[in-house]
C-alpha cells in the first residue's frame, strides 16, 4: 500500500483520547478533520526519547503561532493505547493545544500505509514519524520520515509550510 501522499483524501477511521472530564471518546478521524485544517503528526511510540523530548514539546511550543495562521486542531496520533496516551499528555503540563489520540491497535496507521516495523527493537509494529498538514480531509503537505529519522516532520517544517 502507497503511503498518503499530498493530494490524497486521508482516510477515516477511529482514535480514541480522554477527553477534559477524564473521560474516554472514541471518535472518527473526520469527525476531527472534515470542514477544518488540522496538523496530524505521528510519533513511533509514547516516552520514546526523540518524541518526547523534540517531536511533541515542538508542536506544543509553535501551537499559538499554528493556531495564529488557521490551524483548528493539532493532533498527535501514536500507536499507544488510550490510557498510555493520556499518562503521556500530562507529562505536558504546559499544553493546550495538541490532542493526544492512541491509535492502539495501528489500525488508522495502516490505512496511511505508515506503519513501521520495530519488531527487531521489541516495539512491534508501530508508525512512521510523520506530519500532515490536511485542509478539510484533502492532504497538502505530507512529511514523511524515513525510519527513525526526525529531519522534515517537525512543527518548524509545518509552520514554514503555511
């Protein structure tokens, strides 16, 4: 399977996150997107070293200022289940922008034909490092790491983009 590309509709699908009242929401992806523009960007795992300490705290950092130039929603998707992905957000106390969505059983991630295999690190498979810039489902800007690189999908690269 082709990986998403510029151009291309993303694919729906279902994520889920704990919501301000502490409680679990299983949504579709479109229901998050369609009508909006929204940064979706993916990290190999929750406490993983290059996405907590550059990939996430970036997005959190440059949220206003993507906020400031249209962005509705920042959404980090990762191959983690909800209850890891909530305990991960609160390592941001500072964040009030991006939303944590766990793809737990790499469903979403393999419909954008990003999986990952990391089976030989004992990671199973998980996602490409990724961000997508999506105005209302349509993709316009989709950087795309190679294995565990961290060049093009960080929120600098976004910014420059808009």
């Amino acid at each position: 399977m082709a990986p998403i590309a510029v151009g291309d509709v993303i694919p729906d699908g279902t994520v889920s996150y704990f919501d301000e009242q502490d409680q679990m929401q299983t949504v579709s992806v479109y229901s998050l997107a369609k009508g909006k523009k929204v940064i979706i960007f993916a990290v190999p795992g929750a406490f993983t070293p290059t996405c907590s300490m550059k990939h996430v705290p970036g997005f959190i950092e440059k949220a206003a200022e993507l906020k400031s130039k249209g962005v509705d929603e920042i959404l980090c998707i990762s191959v983690n289940d909800p209850f890891v992905m909530k305990a991960w957000a609160k390592t941001y106390p500072e964040n009030k922008h991006v939303k944590f969505l766990a793809d737990g059983a790499g469903k979403y991630t393999h419909a954008l034909g990003l999986e990952l295999d990391l089976s030989d690190k004992g990671l199973g498979v998980r996602s490409r490092r990724y961000a997508l810039l999506v105005d209302d489902l349509e993709v316009k800007v989709a950087n795309i790491e190679s294995g565990g690189e961290f060049t093009v999908s960080g929120a600098d690269e976004i910014v420059n983009a808009l």
